[in-house]
C-alpha cells in the first residue's frame, strides 16, 4: 500500500444541503504536499456505523494546490443500502466528522490534470463533479490562462456557487436544468477555438451527454477529458468461480472477486474499489474462462488481449459450456 | 536496433505498403492541403467527405502549404481536422507545422505518395539535407559534409530526421571531417 498522510478536520461547513466541505491539516499544521489541478485524496474510511468493510473514497480537492497548508474537500451525502440508496456509506461517514477528528488518505493523486499545451480550457461539470473543475478554474485564473466554466446543478444545491462567481466573473454560467444544458452546451462545443481542451466530471449520464454532443460536432479523443466520479452502482452479477494459487474459491453474486480474494486470505493491492484507479488487476492465468470487463481503467487493447482484469468490479463471462470460471494470479 | 513500430517514425514515413488512411468522418470543417503528384489522394479524400465544409489548396511546396495551414487554423473551431496529400518529407514537414500550431495527432491526416526523401538534421553543424535515403543509411551532410547516419527518429516539431556522424568513434576520422573549422567552439 501507498504511503499515508495523517490528517486532522479543521473545520466543516455544511452551508449547501447535502454537500459538506471538509478542511483538512496536518495536526502539526506543517505544508501539505503540492498537487496537480484536479488532484483528489483518497481516504481511507473505516468499519463500523453498517459498514463491514473498510473502504478508501477518491475526493477531489478543491483548495489551493500551489503550498497548501489546507486540504479541501466537498462530498455529497449519498444514501447507504440500509437507507434504500447504492451508496457504502463513505461519504456518510464524512458527513458524521467533527473538527479534531483524525484520518488518513494518500497524498494528492492526478488522473485529471490540465493540459498544458492547450490554448484554452472548457471545463463542464454537473452537481458535486464541479470539485475538480473548481481547482482547475483557480489556477487557469492564477496564470491567465483562457478558461470558460459551465456548471449545473439543482437549483439551491450548487457547490461553491459563490467562490467560482467570484473566480471565474462572466466566464462562469450556471445553469438548473437538463434542456437548457443541452442547447448551451451544442451552441458552446461549436464555438470553441481550437487548442481547446473540454474537461467534464459529473455523474455518468451527464458525462455521456457531454461526449455525445461533443463527438457530434468533431472533437476528436485526444480533447476530450473524463473525471470519472459517483461511478453507476454496478448490478450484483452471476456467480462465478475463481482459481488462484492452487485453490478453487466461491464468488457469489453481490460479492466481488476482490473481496472473495481478501476472504480467501489473499491479499490484492487496491485502493478505490470501484474500477476507476488501477490499482487492483489481477492477471489472467491459461484455462480462464471469459472476463465481463466493467472497469473505467483498462484501455479497449488490453481488455481486447484478455490478460488482466480489475477485481474490485470485473467478473466471470459463462462459456460455452455454461460454466463461469476464472484463473488468475496474483 | 530499435523496431520501427518503437520509433518516432510513423509508418506512412517510412513504409510504402501502409495502407492508405482515410479522413476522420467525426470531423466537421476540413482544410486539405495537396501537394504536388498528389492530388489523386486528394480526390479520393475529397469524395470522401464530400457535402462537408472542405477548404482544398492546392500548394506548389510546403511553406506554401504550411501558410495555408496557418490562415485556415487562425479562425478554425474545435472539429476541425486537417488532411495533407504529398511525400512523406513534405507531409512530415506539415505535420511538424501543425502540432507547433498546437493540432493533436487525431486531427491529422496523411496520404503519402512517396518516401523516397528524407529530411535529415545535422546533430553537429545544424544544416539540414534533404536526400534520398533511407533510415539507418548514411549520407553526407551538406553543411560539414560528415557522414551522417540516419536514425529512426523524427522531430514532432521540426519533422526532420536526427542525423549523427557514423564513424565518430574511429580514431582520426573527426579531424579529417572537411568543413568543421570552428564547428566545435
């Protein structure tokens, strides 16, 4: 595992509903590592209040990058399971910190950094995927860079509202609602000189709005940047069996092969637990059967050679025999 | 030595059985620059996407091509995607203009006619030859005259090939080089 920073809760605000920002300090109040625009911690959450397992939640950090001193955070509460929601109740568990309280997460890491040959910055965000967005804007207005910033979100439940306002002036739009997102955004996407670059983080729905309307009009891959955050829950799935190492171990359905693993006493290196950060494959091993892919990391290449898969969300695909079965090793 | 496929060298450079790439259809302003002998690619390219906002020009060498590059991308928006007809140096070039303009790999396209040619960038003199070689061959320098091998490796910025003495480790040889008076300073 990565190396921890032990932090401390300076202080919580709880201004919007649902959304809590979170300070974070080192108890010492020594500098914090630096990090890249759009950088996010992972924290590591604990068992108990429902939670069985341990968990570790990406969050983005919204403060200053450059000599920080502070760590920000803001996390939407997402209803649990035992409340009739998909959430596992990490960022419940955030919601119910105090100031004083201690934690630990790894030092800032950048999967959505700004790239910096880009002319100009587009940045889209909807609900709480504005965080990212947010440290983006900062430096862009820091070093002068030309930005332009859309966000959406529930009238009365934006994040930040008034700091990006005051950030970004009349590069900023705010908009409620799904109909006028769409006609901005195909009048916005159409009008970008190019050298830009769009940056999009939101639920996933709206991320595949924006790429939808954005391939439509012509923006090619290489401009087009995800934040992958609030990933869909994923469906229970089939039961399968796993070989590793000589045993033959049970995933049922609700259980991923991950936690089978961890069960079986194995141990797998991971961190997000959702498919997003990579940390987790596990190679193919000969007489596997197929792999049903659901990770946000592999590229279409490697799903396409069969020789790894991410634990914490992929499973067994049935052969033609019926059976679902993978070998893998660690 | 490295294999092709591991170099900074694209295929359409350097392998005339490559097949033929085609424009991206997601694209939606086209500039086509053809360059000469090559306009049997642009014709093709052009049926290809046609009924889109296509601007061809038609260049008699690469600053041409490249100055039409540059008025089109002045007052180009993003889906815009630029598609050049002609040798591989001349497409090269192009290409080196393009990303200086700040276009990615994905908004390029290259029809290669030939790749006989080769720009080849002198490490020690910094003068330029253009030949015809081929990658891992030699050639003399027209600045300093060395013999300069030609290395797989091509400048993204500047599109010429890296060119660097071939016999520099045997003894002797450097001081014999014609034309290297000061070169060294």
């Amino acid at each position: 595992m990565s190396a921890r920073l032990d932090l401390v809760v300076t202080s919580v605000d709880d201004a919007v509903p649902g959304i809590r920002s979170v300070t974070l300090a080192a108890p010492d109040g020594a500098a914090l590592p630096p990090y890249t625009p759009g950088s996010h911690l992972v924290v590591d959450v604990p068992v108990g209040g429902g939670r069985t397992r341990k968990a570790a939640n990406a969050y983005s950090l919204t403060g200053e990058s450059v000599h920080p001193t502070s760590y920000a955070i803001s996390v939407l509460r997402c209803a649990t399971t035992a409340e009739g929601g998909t959430g596992a109740g990490g960022s419940a568990w955030v919601h119910g910190l105090a100031v004083g309280d201690r934690l630990t997460a790894t030092p800032p890491r950048s999967a959505f950094a700004p790239v910096h040959v880009a002319t100009r910055h587009l940045l889209v965000g909807a609900g709480i995927g504005i965080t990212p967005l947010l440290s983006h804007l900062r430096s862009h207005v820091r070093w002068g860079r030309d930005a332009e910033l859309v966000y959406v979100f529930r009238d009365g439940h934006g994040a930040h509202v008034d700091e990006l306002k005051e950030l970004g002036g009349d590069r900023v739009t705010f908009l409620h609602d799904r109909a006028g997102l769409a006609e901005h955004l195909a009048v916005r996407l159409a009008e970008q000189p190019l050298g830009t670059h769009l940056y999009t983080c939101g639920p996933a729905g709206f991320m595949d709005a924006v790429v939808a309307t954005a391939t439509d009009l012509g923006w090619p891959a290489s401009r087009v940047h995800l934040e992958p955050f609030g990933v869909a829950a994923l469906d229970p799935g089939e039961p399968f069996t796993v070989g590793v190492a000589g045993r033959v171990l049970e995933v049922p359905s609700g259980t991923s092969l991950l936690e089978a693993l961890e069960d079986g006493g194995l141990s797998v290196p991971n961190l997000c637990r959702q498919g997003v950060c990579g940390e987790c494959r596990v190679e193919v091993a000969p007489g596997s059967g197929p792999v049903l892919h659901r990770d946000l990391y592999l590229d279409d290449a490697t799903r396409a050679s069969g020789s790894c898969l991410m634990a914490c969300v992929s499973r067994a695909l049935p052969a033609a025999d019926g059976r679902a079965h993978l070998e893998v090793t660690l | 030595m490295v294999g092709m496929n591991q170099t900074s060298v694209p295929r359409w450079a350097w392998d005339e059985t490559a097949p033929g790439a085609a424009p991206d259809p997601r694209g939606r302003t086209f500039t086509l620059l053809v360059l000469p002998g090559a306009a049997a690619v642009a014709d093709r390219w052009a049926e290809a996407v046609a009924g889109r906002a296509v601007r061809r020009h038609e260049a008699a060498d690469v600053p041409t091509a490249v100055a039409a590059l540059h008025a089109d991308l002045a007052t180009a928006r993003v889906g815009h995607r630029v598609l050049v007809a002609g040798t591989a140096r001349e497409c090269l070039a192009v290409r080196a203009a393009g990303v200086r303009a700040g276009l990615a790999d994905d908004e390029m396209t290259f029809g290669v006619v030939s790749t006989a040619d080769r720009a080849v960038w002198c490490v020690h003199c910094d003068a330029t030859t253009v030949a015809p070689v081929a990658i891992d061959d030699v050639v003399a320098c027209t600045g300093c005259a060395r013999s300069l091998l030609v290395y797989p490796h091509v400048s993204r910025r500047t599109g010429e090939h890296l060119g660097f003495m071939v016999d520099a480790e045997q003894p002797g040889t450097a001081a014999e080089q014609p034309g290297t008076a000061g070169v060294a300073a």
